[in-house]
C-alpha cells in the first residue's frame, strides 16, 4: 500500500465519521442550554433529572441510568450535587437496598425557574437544527426507543 492511500483513509474519517459528527453537535447543542441554563447553576443533565423526577414522583438510580443512558458514576456525582444543592432529598423506596431520591421544594422551584429558560434555549437548537434537522432527531430517538 502506497503513502498516499493512508491520508485519504484518515481524511475520509475526520470528514465523514457519523460518530465525530454526532459527537461535535452534541457539544454545540449542549453548549447552547448549558449557558442557558448557567445562571441557575444548573445543567442539562441535572435538568432531565429534575423533569424526570417531578414525572415519576421518585428518582431510582436504575431507572435514570437506562431512561437517560448515564453511567453509574455520571449519575452519582450528579445525584450528590443535587442533594447537596438541596434539590433532591432521599425517600423511602420499596427496595431496602435502594437509595431513591425525590424532588425537594428548592428542586420543584428550580425545575419551575428553569422551564422559560430551557425553552428558549429549545427554540435556538431548534433554529440552529433546522425544521428537517429536529424531525429527523426526533424519529430518530422514537426509533431507537430514547425517550423519558
């Protein structure tokens, strides 16, 4: 194999890679909310968490790994922030062995103060995406069943 055959392999990935690209519009969509959101001192993962426990009434630590697809310890720095910030309180489960945590008066006021905000960030990734962009986003995740 020639020299100049291995450039173009690796050209080809750096300019056709779906996985780079998902991961760089991730992070640019991300970026969007997450200054958004900054002045709360919150982020979009904290956020889904918040909706996700105002939804279910409890937070099972099982439950946001596969709903929200976070690693156990993602998942439990952010839980700790979150007790921590007085957000979330934990409850009594049906399983001893289970650490379920709920939403605290602070958390519900936080999730209410953050609604508008997220909105409008919603707005400016939905500008930025596209009409075609956010449908192909959305059948994509019914599709493959991502959703909370």
């Amino acid at each position: 194999m020639s020299s100049s055959k291995k450039p173009l392999k690796a050209e080809l990935i750096s300019q056709s890679c779906i996985a780079l690209r998902m991961r760089l519009a991730n992070r640019v969509i991300t970026k969007i909310y997450d200054d958004a959101l900054r002045p709360l001192k919150l982020r979009v993962p904290q956020l889904a968490m918040l909706a996700f426990a105002e939804e279910r009434g409890l937070l099972r630590q099982s439950d946001i790994c596969s709903q929200l697809q976070i690693d156990d310890s993602t998942l439990s720095r952010n839980l700790e922030r979150m007790h921590s910030n007085g957000w979330l309180e934990e409850a009594i489960g049906e399983d001893a062995r289970e650490r379920p945590y709920q939403l605290t008066t602070k958390g519900k006021k936080l999730l209410h103060q953050a609604i508008p905000i997220w909105s409008e960030a919603q707005k400016k990734a939905s500008e930025l995406l596209g009409e075609s962009g956010v449908a192909t986003l959305q059948s994509f995740a019914r599709q493959q069943g991502l959703s909370i």
